[in-house]
C-alpha cells in the first residue's frame, strides 16, 4: 500500500521495469533490497536508477529516498566515480547527529589546522528538530567543507555506517581520513597517517592499533594497547578480545576512497568499523591493512559519558599530564580547553574528598557541565 506522502511503498507494488542490457529490474532492486534487511517496504527508485550500481541503490533505500546519489542540493556536493577522485586529495569524513551540537566548533577546528594543502571536509548530520548552525554557517563559507543534513523522525536514525558510506560517496579526494568530532587531532595528523601508509607494501588501509585516552569525566589520561594488554594477559593477536581492540574504534582509520566504494560500511551503530576491517582482510589480504601505534600522540581519543563505544577494557595504562603535554597533540585547538576541563575534574573530585565543594568552585563546575544543579543541590554546594 502506497502512504499518501509517497515516502514508503510496499516492494510488491514498486513498478515492474523489464531489464535493460541485462541489469535488473528497479522492482527487483527493491525486492533484493527488502529482502536483505529485513524490511516490508521501501521507497521506489526514480527511473534513472536503472544506471546506477547496488550502493547507491542501497543509500537511497536507506535513507527513505531522502539522499540521491548523482543529484547534490543546493549544489553542495558533486558526484565522483571510483576512477574520478582527485589523486592526492584526503576527505575527512565526519558522522554527527543533532544532539552534539556541542563538539562541532572542536570537529571544524581539528580540520582547518591540519597541515596537508589538498583536503576536504564532508559533514554527514542526521536531525530531528534543527540542523547544526555552526556547520551550515562554517560550511556556507568554507569552499572545502561540504554538509550534509538529513532530518529523520524520532527513533528512526541513520545507522553510523550508512553515514559513513554516504560521506564517502560524497567525497572527492583519492584517500578517506575519519575524525570523530570530539576527538582531539595534531595538526600534523593527516601528513604523519598518509606518509606512514605509504610505508606498508600492498596497504590501501592504515588505522593505529595504540593510542592515548583522555577521560573528561574523572579528569585522568590512558593509553590504549590491545595487543600488549593480550601479551599482558597471555593472549595472542587472534584472540577475540584482541582483535576487537586492534580493528574498533575507527576514529584512527585513513583508506583509498575506491576501496570503501567496493566494500560499504555495515548498517550498524556499534561494530561497523571492526567489521569493515575484519572484511578488508579477508577480501584483500592481511597486509591490505596495516596497524602501527601511536608513539607521538597525534590524536586522543575524549571519553566523556555520551561515547558509543566503551574503551575502559582496553585500557593498558594510565599516563600522567605532565606525559600528555609532551605529546603532538597539544597543539590541537581543542586541547588547552580539554586539559582544563580535565584539571578542573580533578580539582573537584579532590575538594569533595574533603567535604562540599567551595561555592565558586561549585559555580565554575556547573558552568563546564560538570555537575548538574540537581546534584549540586543535594550535595547541599548550591543554596
């Protein structure tokens, strides 16, 4: 049955459209597509989708028809084939929502003060209410910054691999870079990623197997290293536990854009990342993505309470401040903000071992949005 707003038709009613030069049907595209996920319906296919490929059948399936993939608004993007990329150019692809609002001024900071001349940025924000000001306004004047915002009904979100697969239709440059928007990127990230693939022989994928972790919501630092934690523990690289650490948390993950083309993201919110590399391998080879640790901190990765993943069982030390400020990335714009706010975490948790926190300490930690009035309120810190 056909809704009257045309968004969603059962796949039985979709047209049938005879092949053409031996490609399927767009009724049988629907009915493939239905039948892989799960789904009852879906939104019919414009009669020009006979010309294109099963992932971009798929971006527009799952976004309800919302994103065409060869037809850009407003211009803000254009369409790349596999073999049109621009050699040498490194997209950052980013994945955002309308509630984090918060990290997006970090997001376009940790971009523009990366070192590599031919880069590009591609936003992919899903809303319910209103898109992000910040970006629209940034990207409105920033020739290398593409947006796209796509509003969804409460409860029925993009997953985070089809936002990743949409950024990486829309990109332009021969290398995909992803940056999470509220982690913390040395301006020196993407020339220091990109020539140390270059590095590995038969790599079209690089991502850090180690890396350094700040915890925003106990004011303390780490550092992340699943292997040596299996070793620690008698574990070989293999074991399950191992491997969740080594190819997850995709934050750290730089490949060749034809690559991604090939081989989309899964439709998941948790885990598309370990999946995507764990497929790489097995369709490409083990040196088809090379691992290296972070040994000069070029990125920290912020824990802050509202992360997908949790990173605590990986940990494989703690690393004092004073180790943190030798690091690379404290010459990110986010950091001296970041290193404040976790100093601050400090000074408050050491105040409340002694009793309730002074007032002006009290007012400067709910300002930061460290503690709420409520809890304040019961702590008796607020009158």
């Amino acid at each position: 049955s056909i809704q009257e707003n045309n968004l969603s038709i059962c796949c039985l009613c979709v047209p049938r459209l005879s092949r053409n030069n031996g490609r399927m049907s767009l009724r049988e595209r629907a009915d493939i597509f239905c039948k892989k996920t799960g789904r009852k319906r879906c939104v019919q296919l414009p009669e020009e989708a006979l010309g294109w490929d099963d992932r971009e059948c798929d971006l527009w399936f799952y976004t309800d028809g919302e994103f065409h993939p060869r037809e850009a608004p407003a211009g803000n993007w254009s369409h790349f084939g596999s073999r049109d990329s621009h050699p040498g150019r490194i997209s950052v692809v980013t994945v955002t929502t309308g509630d984090r609002h918060r990290f997006h001024e970090l997001l376009f900071w940790n971009f523009h003060c990366q070192a590599w001349d031919d880069k590009e940025l591609i936003v992919v924000e899903t809303y319910e209410d209103e898109p992000s000001s910040f970006l629209s306004g940034k990207a409105a004047w920033t020739s290398n910054m593409k947006v796209i915002s796509l509003q969804r009904l409460p409860g029925d979100d993009l997953s985070i691999g089809v936002k990743r697969n949409i950024g990486i239709h829309a990109a332009s440059g021969d290398m995909i870079a992803h940056f999470d928007d509220d982690d913390l990127y040395a301006p020196g990230y993407l020339a220091f990623m990109s020539t140390r693939m270059s590095y590995f022989e038969g790599a079209t994928a690089l991502k850090l197997s180690s890396w350094y972790v700040g915890n925003a919501e106990v004011g303390a630092f780490g550092y992340c290293d699943a292997a040596r934690l299996g070793r620690r523990r008698h574990m070989s690289r293999k074991t399950p536990e191992v491997k969740i650490g080594l190819y997850s948390f995709g934050f750290t993950l730089l490949y060749h854009r034809q690559v991604a083309l090939q081989l989309p993201f899964g439709d998941k919110n948790l885990g598309e990342d370990y999946d995507w590399c764990i497929a790489l391998i097995e369709k490409f080879g083990q040196l088809s993505l090379a691992l290296m640790p972070d040994e000069f901190g070029v990125c920290l990765h912020v824990q802050h309470g509202d992360n997908v993943s949790d990173i605590d069982p990986f940990v494989y030390t703690d690393v004092p401040l004073k180790e943190i400020r030798t690091l690379k990335v404290v010459e990110s714009p986010g950091f001296p903000s970041f290193v404040k706010l976790a100093e601050l975490v400090a000074r408050v948790e050491e105040a409340r071992q002694g009793g309730i926190l002074p007032p002006k300490l009290a007012k400067e930690a709910r300002d930061a949005g460290i503690i709420s009035d409520e809890d304040a309120s019961e702590r008796g810190e607020i009158a």
